[in-house]
C-alpha cells in the first residue's frame, strides 16, 4: 500500500471510528468495497436514504444563510444558487468580510480565499452559497456525533466515503463512481 493509501485508510477510520485491519484494506479495491466493509462493521441499516446527512446538509444550510444575515452580508432572500461573487460584491471588504462569516459561523475548518496581486477570489470549487453550504456539510461529516454514527443508513456511508474520497484523491464528482477502481480509474498510489 502508497502513502496515498494509507491516508485514505486512515481518513475511513477517523470518521466511522473504526479499525480497518490491513487484510480488510488490501480487499478495498473500490468505493463500493469500502462502503460494504464498514457497513458491515457499523452494523449499518442495508436500506434507507441517507438520513444523518441530509440533516447535516440542511443545518449547514441554516447556520449559513443566518450567519449571512447576522454579519451584515445580505439583509434579503437568500438563494442556493446566488453566486459568492454577488454576495460578496465589494473585493476590498470580501477578506474582511470572509473573516467574519467563519467567526459568526464559529467553525475551525473554512475555505481560503485565493489572492491575486490586488483582488481576492473564491476557491474553484465554491461559485454559489450552495456550494459553500455543501463544503459545510461536508467538513462536519469529520466529526459525527456517537448518535449520529448509529443512526446511519448505507446510503450515508456511502455519501460519506465519496466525499473522503474526492477530498483525499482531489478528483472531481464526475470521476467517482462506487464501482471505479481505485488504483487503475481513480488514481490512487
């Protein structure tokens, strides 16, 4: 097993809170392998939507459009769709501003601006308040809660380890897939 491997190994780990033996691991050699062993391990629900994480989705979404307001940035309807750009209009103020969105959010983990000689610009990946809204989520599935993991279904898993996946390999949604494997489609040393 790579570096890349280990790490990825690890991540699975950290998050479910769970030992991944190295003959379990040798065995993953897709998504849908990885899903299954710690579906298996959790004593996870087979079927089921993907409860846990549309509850984090939706209060990420939450914290978000009222940190928004609370900090000043929007006074109106905010939309998942609207562009951070238009949001944060003013790029004189948008680093300052940024700022004060994390605070008022009261999050460790917050995505850094890119800065370009006199102008900041958002990440790549982070074009509309959803976007930003789903990065949220995303980052808080690190840190589920003991009831949170037992409530978990296969399809949260199953979402779970896809972002693991694309944030540890930094591969686009569009490439993922549970049946891809990992070494000859995704990459993966």
């Amino acid at each position: 097993m790579g570096l890349e491997s280990v790490e990825l190994v690890f991540a699975f780990e950290e998050v479910f809170r769970i030992s991944i033996s190295d003959l379990d691991a040798e065995r993953m050699r897709t998504p849908r392998d990885v899903i299954d062993c710690i579906v298996a391990k959790l004593d996870a629900k087979v079927h089921g939507p993907a409860e846990v994480i549309r509850a984090k989705e939706e209060t990420a979404w939450v914290q978000l459009t009222h940190a928004l307001r609370i900090s000043g940035v929007v006074d109106g309807a905010v939309m998942r769709d609207q562009k951070l750009d238009e949001v944060f209009v003013d790029r004189g103020l948008r680093r300052q501003l940024w700022r004060q969105l994390k605070e008022d959010l009261d999050v460790k983990a917050w995505p850094r601006l890119r800065w370009f000689g006199l102008s900041t610009d958002f990440p790549s990946q982070l074009k509309t308040l959803g976007d930003l809204s789903d990065w949220m989520s995303d980052h808080q599935l690190q840190h589920l809660t003991d009831d949170e993991r037992q409530a978990l279904t296969r399809g949260d898993i199953a979402l779970i380890v896809k972002h693991i996946v694309l944030d540890q390999l930094g591969l686009r949604e569009e490439k993922y897939g549970e049946d891809k494997r990992f070494i000859e489609d995704l990459g993966l040393d």
